[in-house]
C-alpha cells in the first residue's frame, strides 16, 4: 500500500505509527477499566503506560537489529536508519520483553504486584500487535511472506495501480502499491540486489500476505485474553495465556510463512508451485521455550482453586 498517511509539509504521519497508536490507546483505555474492577490503582496504571511505550518501541527495535543485523550492517545497509523506528521493523518479542522490564521496575518502587498489572494490561499487547501488523501491510516491506503456488498466493499490484477508484487514490494517494519492493524468483534466501545477477527475476507474488496472517494471530488472542480475563483473577493467569498463545500461535500461523531465514533449516520449500512454508525460524525456536514455561506457571497457578475458594465462599454467604 503507502506507508504514509498524511503529509503536513516535512511532517509525515505514518499509517504504521498511527495504527500502534491506536491500538495502544484503546488498550490503556480497556486496561484502566479492567484496573478499576479488580481494584488496582488505576491512577499508577496510566502512569506507568508512559513509561511502558517507551521500553517496550526501545526493546522491540533492540531485538530486530540484533535479530536481523544484516539489513542495517550488511552490504547496502545503513546503520543510522536503526533509529528509523517509524519506517517498520521491530520484534515483538523484543517489546513484550521491554515492557516486561519496565513493569517490574515500577512495581518494585511502587510495592506493587507486577502479575496483577501485566494481566489488566495483556489486551492492549493484542490490539498492538494488530495494529503493528495492520502498519507492516501499509509499509509493504514488513514481515512479507515466502512464495507460494497455494490459492491463498497474493500479487502485489503494481505501483499506481487503480484501486477502490477515487476513494482509495483520496485515503492513499497516488503512490498505491510503491511501498513494496518484491521478492526474487529464487527465494527469500536470495536478496532482491543479488537477485537478477544470479538468474533470477523480482516478482510482486504470488506470496503469502504474512501481514495479515499475523493480524488474524493478534484477533483470535484477543478472544482468549477476553476468556482469560473472565476465567480468573490469579495475578499472572492472563499475562502466561498471554504468552503461551501468542507463541502458539505466532510458531503455527504466521512464522511458516514469512520469509525470514531459517536459524535452524529443517524445511524449506518455496516457490510457485511449492507450499511456501519454511522451518525453523528463530522467532519459532524462541517461542518453544516460552510455551514450557508458560504452561509451567499456569499449572502451578492452578485457577480452579480459586474458583472453587469463590463458590465455597458465595455459598457461605447464601447460608
């Protein structure tokens, strides 16, 4: 699509910083009322947000330069546009973990208990990951996917091309489709500069849109952390289904299918009449280890328990 939203002379407001934000907003909106009827102080919440954004863009963008040092460091790169966070390119993971952080900094000043925040704030953690997929489709170079000869393939349309007529050349302006810059023909291991010199060809697709498949793992979370929510009041109940899905997920629905390189190439097969799937990618491998040892928590929890506390004590109360 267009990475950029609107432009006010050298200002640029970007669709990608502009859907994150959203996110984020509606989730501190969702976490404040989640704080207030589990009796946490909200007042400290909406203080700890600021700090909690800046934490988690810094460990986010920290991961994906160390993750993927080639496209600042390697040929062609530069290294000041690691601080380009607005153009796309941040982990996950690497935000979770900054926020992670941040928290548990804030509580221990505070005294207070860091679980009972993390859950209250988890779905704004699913509406930003939406929405940072939702930017990467705009920026068109984000997290593309592998090609693929499967029907879900899609072909980027060429730059300019006509869509949604007058209303999408007025929302996204002239430059539709520019932002992105195609794969090679010989697969993703093949970077587009090496690509023709190699006997290949750049091609727009077919690909999987990885982009919106990382925005359905970001929708089915949301309903979990809905269920988790009202399931239990355990502190940290929904901060670890938090943790196991979003790994369970992310390893089985997105991950196969983008084109990131495999840190452990167990399977690889991509290309127009090939499933486009590939296994294992460092974001897969990192993810086995949090579903152990967010199943490991949960079970150590054990919500029924207090379940069954709330019914013994709601009986209690009838007699």
């Amino acid at each position: 699509m267009d990475p950029i939203m609107l432009e006010l002379g050298p200002l640029a407001l970007r669709w990608y910083g502009f859907f994150i934000a959203l996110g984020v907003l509606i989730g501190t909106l969702w976490a404040t009322r989640l704080a207030e009827q589990r009796g946490l102080d909200s007042e400290k919440l909406l203080d700890m947000v600021v700090y909690l954004v800046v934490a988690g863009i810094i460990g986010a963008r920290l991961v994906y330069v160390l993750t993927s040092p080639s496209a600042f460091f390697g040929p062609g790169g530069n290294p000041v546009s690691v601080f380009y966070v607005w153009q796309g390119g941040i982990s996950i993971h690497g935000g979770i973990l900054g926020v992670v952080i941040a928290v548990w900094l804030y509580s221990r000043i505070h005294k207070l208990n860091m679980w009972a925040y993390l859950d209250v704030m988890t779905p704004a953690g699913a509406l930003g990951i939406i929405g940072g997929r939702l930017g990467n489709f705009m920026n068109g170079s984000d997290t593309t996917g592998r090609l693929t000869g499967w029907p879900v393939g899609f072909t980027w349309p060429d730059p300019g091309t006509a869509t949604w007529g007058a209303f999408g050349r007025f929302v996204f302006g002239d430059n539709l489709w520019a932002a992105y810059p195609g794969t090679c023909s010989l697969g993703s291991d093949v970077s587009i500069f090496q690509c023709t010199a190699l006997g290949g060809e750049v091609v727009r697709g077919p690909v999987h849109l990885a982009q919106i498949y990382g925005m359905l793992v970001g929708v089915i979370l949301l309903f979990i952390l809905i269920w988790a929510i009202r399931r239990s009041r355990t502190p940290g109940f929904v901060w670890w289904q938090f943790v196991l899905w979003y790994s369970v997920l992310r390893m089985v629905i997105e991950e196969p299918f983008r084109d990131n390189p495999l840190f452990w190439k167990v399977y690889l097969s991509e290309g127009f009449n090939q499933p486009g799937i590939g296994l294992f990618t460092l974001t897969q491998l990192v993810s086995i280890p949090l579903i152990l040892i967010a199943l490991y928590f949960l079970v150590v929890m054990d919500p029924d328990k207090e379940v069954r506390r709330e019914q013994l004590t709601r009986r209690a109360r009838g007699r």
